[in-house]
C-alpha cells in the first residue's frame, strides 16, 4: 500500500491521501472506527454508484486485510468490495495490469481476477456471509 501514490489519485472530492490510515483502520478492534473507516472511504472512492480513480487502488490493500487472521470484521471491507463491483464509471484510468481502460471496467476486471481470493477468505456471521456472496455474485 505504501509504494501506491496516493496524492495523485483521484477521489469523488480530492485525492486519496487520507485513503491507506482509512483502510489500516478498516481492520481495527473497535466497531466505530471501523464505521469510520469505511465512510472515509465508501463516501470518496465510490459515490452513489459513481466510481472513482481511487475505487481501483483499494481492491488489493482491501483483500490483503480481509486474509489477516486477525482482521476482526469482515462485513466493511466486504460492503466497499461490492459497492465497487455494483458501481461503474466511463472515466479512464492507465494500470499497469490492463493498460488504458474505464475505471469500472478496471476494477471489475480486478474483482475478477481475485475472485478466488475472495472465496477463501473467512467469515464469521450471517451479515459477512450474506456480503460475501452478494460480492461474489456481482462479478460472476
């Protein structure tokens, strides 16, 4: 997450400079700073469905949380995962991975390629459960 240039990606607002400590506190023991965290993040990278530069960028620092055993929670990183794969955009991003392509198309394309990834990782209630095959339908 460290080696990604933040402030010179774009949010719905801004850049994601404050995007990795939101993402760090994703994984956070207490109930509301996890609830924080995922507003500092659903309310920048994905807007009403509008996805911005920044929606690519989270993907894999989100999946490397959710595969820590000792992520507590599961069900905010999840939620930002399939608000990503339901939103869409037709502005342009250059990745390394795909090349020049749309941010949706991007991420989607993105989700795809991890969706192994995603079926491995564990959950622990009935709301991470119900999230995690919503998610893993979306990118079917």
């Amino acid at each position: 997450m460290e080696n990604i240039g933040w402030s010179k990606i774009k949010t719905g607002v801004g850049y994601a400079t404050h995007i990795p400590e939101a993402i760090k506190h994703l994984g956070s023991f207490l109930e509301e700073e996890r609830h924080k965290a995922y507003w500092n993040i659903d309310n920048y990278v994905v807007v009403q469905s509008d996805l911005y530069e920044a929606a690519y960028y989270v993907i894999e620092p989100i999946l490397e949380l959710m595969e820590k055993e000792y992520t507590v929670n599961r069900l905010y990183p999840l939620r930002i995962l399939t608000e990503i794969a339901i939103g869409g955009s037709s502005e342009s991003i250059k990745t390394e991975k795909y090349g020049i392509t749309t941010v949706g198309e991007a991420c989607m394309r993105c989700l795809r390629d991890n969706r192994e990834r995603i079926e491995k990782i564990t959950v622990h209630d009935e709301n991470e459960i119900e999230e995690k095959e919503t998610l893993i339908e979306e990118i079917e």
